[in-house]
C-alpha cells in the first residue's frame, strides 16, 4: 500500500509556532490571512518549520507503516527550498524514508491519481476534499478550520495515537472510524 503524508500539522506542529510569532493567529481560518505569501520561503519562515516540534507518535506510527512493507510518501505544500531542512527535520525527529514531493496547493488529488496513492493523511480542508473518491481514505488530522470537512472515505483523527491500533487490527479502535 502506498501511504502519502502531508507535512505541515499533520506531522509537524507548525500552527503551534506560528500561534507563538503572530499576535491574532486563529486557527479558525486556513490558510490564515495574516501570514503573507512566500512567508514559509523567507529566512524567518524556514526557521519556523524547522522549529516545529513533531506531532506526537506521527513517527511510531509511519515506522509501523514502513516496518509492515508499506510506502510512506510525504507531499508537501512547503516552498522546494525547504527541501534539504525538510528531509534533515524527518530524519532528526525519527520519520522513516520516503519519497519528499512539493506541490502547489490543490495538487494533492491529481498526484495522489496519478502516483497510485492507496491513503492519504491531511489536515487541509481544501486538499482532502480534493482527495475524497481519489484514495480509499482521507486521514484528516482535526484542527478547527477543517472541521467542516466531512464525506464518505475521510476518517479524522486528533493524534497519531488513534491510528496505529486501527492499522494493526483493520477495524474500530480508538473511535477511529475504520472499516
């Protein structure tokens, strides 16, 4: 099975940095409007998502994925000049290898089509609804600007936790919703 990972809060805790550096950030809305475009590019922008601290068990669970003869995938929203900290960020914080793509936001489904991409986990509401009909599940990672997302094939989690014993017993735990 091949398994495609956003980055940005859903295994990186970006929002917790951004709520640090900018007075009024909500996480209400997404993208936030007081963070400028080409922001995650500028010099204080790559410090930032090289600070963020990993979101707990994201690792465990995606070394689970890999250890069971899985692909782990991780596609990202992130400027290509991230790529170097992004890939020392994974292996820093104990992610296993896998593929580093970067796209442009609302590319996600027509990668996902086109690379064979069996489930994707995402916490933007935009992409995973892109992704619904595309892969056989959407792993939402819950934040309050996505959750208005809902739909046939997204299953939201608010950790990492809940997953790994929905992976291991193919069915209901944790509440997750597993078929």
């Amino acid at each position: 099975m091949r398994i495609a990972v956003d980055i940005c809060n859903t295994v990186a805790n970006v929002n917790r940095e951004l709520a640090k550096r900018f007075t009024g950030f909500s996480l209400n809305l997404y993208p936030s409007p007081i963070i400028t475009a080409g922001f995650f590019g500028s010099p204080e922008g790559l410090q930032l998502l090289n600070e963020a601290a990993p979101i707990p068990y994201a690792a465990l669970v995606l070394q689970w994925f890999t250890r069971a003869g899985h692909e782990v995938v991780y596609v990202t929203g992130r400027p290509v000049l991230a790529a170097d900290a992004t890939r020392e960020w994974l292996t820093v914080n104990g992610f296993p290898g896998g593929a580093l793509i970067f796209l442009p936001r609302g590319y996600k489904g027509l990668f996902a089509l086109n690379y064979g991409i069996d489930w994707f986990f995402e916490d933007d509401p935009l992409e995973a609804q892109s992704l619904q009909g595309v892969v056989s599940r959407v792993f939402l990672k819950d934040w309050p600007y996505n959750r208005h997302v809902r739909g046939r094939g997204i299953t939201r989690f608010k950790g990492w936790r809940e997953i790994l014993p929905c992976a291991v017993v193919g069915k209901k735990a944790g509440g997750g919703a597993f078929a």
